[in-house]
C-alpha cells in the first residue's frame, strides 16, 4: 500500500481523548440510538416475517397460523427458504442500482446545500416502506409492496452522516475513533433492538419500530438537527459529481485511492455475501430458529461494540489505522474460513464473540484515512463514493452467493427435510 499522511503523536490519554470526542459529538447520539433499535428490531424479525410470507403458499393454513419465527423447521417454512432469499437478493440489486446513480451525487449534494436538508430528504423516503411492512404484518397485505420500496430506505444516507462527523472533529486525527464510537453506539442500540425485538411478537415489533420513528425520530430531525457545513465552505455543484457513475472517479483520484477502494469494497462484497447466505444455511442445515438467531446476533454485536468503542482507540495507537485495517480483514477471512466446520449452535456463538468483533473496525479505519486526504468541501463527494461502492458491493455480493448457495444446495436437501416431505401441511 502506498505512503499515508503521518500520524502525529497524542499528548491527551486515551480516556481524555473519548470524553473530547463524545462532548463533540452531541447532536448525533438520539438518532443513532433509535435508529440503531430499529434496526435490531428489523433485524431479528424482517427474514422470519419474509418466510411467513412466502410460506403461505406452500400450506393451506392460515396466513395468522403461520409462524415461520418459532418453526423454522416445518416443510412449508423450509420451501419458503429459497423463494424468500431470492427476493432479498432482488431486493440488494435494485438497491445497488439507487446507490450506484444517487450515491456519489448525494454526497456532492450535501457539500453544496449542507447536510441536513439531504439528510431530511433521505429519511422521509424511508417511512413508505414502514408503512407496507405494516400493512402485511396487520393486514395481510402483499408483501411485494414493501420489497418495492425498501431501496427507498436504504438510500446511501450514511455517507452524509460520515461527512457529518468530520464537520464536527475539532482535530481531523480523532475521525476514526468518532466513526468507531458511532458506530459502537449504534451496534448497542441495534442489539437492544434485538432483544426487543426477540420479546415481541413480530407484530409488536413493527409497531414499535413505527412509533420510535413517527413520534420520537423523525420530530428530532426536522426540529433539533443541527447544520454542520457553513455556507462558507460549500462548493458549486458540478456535473462529474452528479451524473451516475462519475462521482465514484473520486475513488480512482491516485494509488492509494484505489488501493484502500479495492480492500473496502472487495472484503464488503464478500463479507456480506457470506452473511446473507450463512443465515439460510443454519436454517437449512442446523436446527436455528429465531431464538438461535437472536442470540447469535447479540454476541456479534457486543463484540463488535467492544472493538469499535473501545479497542479501536488503542488499535489505532498501537498500530496507526493502516494496521487496524489490516487486522479486521484478516479477522473477516479466518471467521470465513473457520465457519465451513461449523456443525453447532454454539460454534456460531463462538466465532462471533471472538472474530466478528475486529472485523467492525475495517469502515472506520479506511473512512478516517481518506477523510484526511481531501478537503473540507469535498467530505461528502468522498464519503458518498466510498459509501455507494461499498453498498454496491453489499447489494452484488449476496446476489452472488445467493445463487451459489442455491446452486450447490440443489442437489440434497437439508438434514431431516426428506423425512417432512412425506408429511406436507402437517
């Protein structure tokens, strides 16, 4: 990897260090504690509530007498499997697609008019889909109107949010440990989600999801987030930056650029990848309902809380954020490779305590050091080209193995699935 700017040297301890960068931080700690127990909720709940679904045509049950989330195992909810992992990765694709063409040009949007109209935009066209998961959940709706609309609440807002944060670094050295302390705050909120999303019913939990967002979020946005771009340091919209595709040239700018461009985007496209399909394949291969998911997904997260909160701060000292980088790639390969002998529960439950965690650090790390290398006024040009490429690769990356797992999974059927073919509807 080429030359990195020099890291000076720290007078202030560590402790002294997180205390600064948490006061300066403020106006972002509400959103990203709701929107971190949304995410939990939707997290623990969004796949089994696809598999109630899709199910529904493989039984002639009732649509209320199907509950996917507690019998994964039942014949009707194991051919659900596939159809609703083929949604999902549809889903990524065409997601992939908004990204691609709004990515940059949203980033470079809000280096023109500031952060927070762009930020507002962006999360008032998330509520739709709330509302069609809603519908289903209560109504019974198709869910095929909140697969069409989900793209809509997943737009690349987290660029903005990035850019965000260096607006509010006093000292641009502290960008990696405010990305890591963000983003730890958002894991313990998403793992609180988890957990009440696990104690709920999946209706429960997409009314609260609805409340924290209509009553408490969205009134927080509109009415007490800050603008943190002066208009004195905004810049022209340009065409390179708005048009589809040239805005990610920012990535190619020189070699280093497309050095840290390819480890973050090709260790994305695979890392998740491999998360979409491993799901399916403990619910296929393994006995994994919904309470197995769960807890799997609350020690991921708490490790990763652990690494981005605390041991990203001593990491980058000890190692610079080169070295950081470095350790969560190869933490991201070993957990990869370690899960090919996984036969238990618990086998999952250990590889998240011990490798998920380090792997949280990969973001922040390749964020804070490209952060440094442009300027101010070009924040959210940066951060919305590297946060497009990454969510490209995060929607074309389950595609893949989705249709490798399918591919290599055809011929056999899982464990004990034979056996409940000969007792269909049961």
């Amino acid at each position: 990897m080429g030359p990195v700017l020099p890291e000076t040297p720290r007078e202030e301890s560590p402790t002294s260090e997180l205390y600064k960068v948490v006061k300066q931080l403020r106006p972002l700690w509400l959103p990203v504690i709701l929107g971190g127990v949304n995410t939990g909720i939707q997290t623990s709940s969004l796949s089994y509530i696809g598999l109630n679904f899709f199910a529904q045509q493989y039984t002639s049950l009732r649509p209320e007498d199907i509950h996917c989330e507690d019998t994964p195992e039942l014949v009707y909810c194991q051919a659900a499997i596939k159809d609703n992992l083929f949604w999902s990765s549809i889903i990524g694709a065409a997601g992939s697609f908004l990204h691609f063409t709004l990515g940059p040009f949203l980033g470079a949007l809000s280096d023109t008019i500031g952060r927070r109209p762009v930020i507002l935009l962006c999360s008032f066209l998330g509520y739709p889909s709330l509302l069609a998961l809603m519908l289903f959940v209560y109504r019974n709706t198709s869910l095929y109107y909140t697969f069409a609309l989900l793209p809509l609440a997943e737009l690349p807002v987290l660029a903005i949010w990035f850019a965000f944060i260096v607006d509010l670094m006093e000292d641009t050295r502290d960008s990696s440990v405010a990305f890591g302390l963000i983003m730890a705050a958002g894991l313990l909120a998403t793992m609180l989600g988890t957990g009440i999303g696990a104690a709920l019913s999946l209706k429960a939990g997409v009314l609260v999801m609805a409340i924290v967002y209509v009553v408490i979020l969205l009134p927080y946005l509109v009415c007490c987030l800050p603008e943190t771009l002066p208009s004195t340091k905004r810049h022209a919209l340009s065409c390179a930056a708005a048009a589809p595709g040239l805005g990610l040239g920012i990535l190619a700018r020189n070699a280093l650029f497309v050095q840290l461009s390819t480890l973050v985007i090709g260790s994305t496209f695979i890392g998740n990848g491999f998360q979409r399909v491993s799901t399916s394949f403990l619910q296929t291969y393994v006995h994994w309902p919904k309470s197995c998911n769960n807890f799997a997904i609350a020690i991921a997260m708490a490790s990763s809380v652990a690494w981005a909160g605390v041991g990203l701060s001593f990491t980058s000292r000890i190692a610079g954020d080169v070295g950081t980088l470095g350790l969560a790639l190869f933490a991201g390969a070993l957990y990869m490779l370690c899960f090919a002998f996984v036969t238990e529960a618990w086998h999952v439950y250990l590889l998240n305590a011990v490798l998920l965690g380090p792997q949280a650090l990969a973001f922040p790390a390749t964020s804070a050091i490209k952060s440094r290398l442009v300027a101010e006024s070009e924040q959210g040009q940066l951060q919305g080209a590297l946060t497009t490429g990454k969510s490209i690769a995060e929607s074309l990356g389950p595609l893949v193995f989705s249709f490798l797992f399918q591919a290599f999974s055809a011929s056999g059927n899982a464990p004990g699935q034979a056996d409940q073919l000969h007792s269909r509807h049961m």
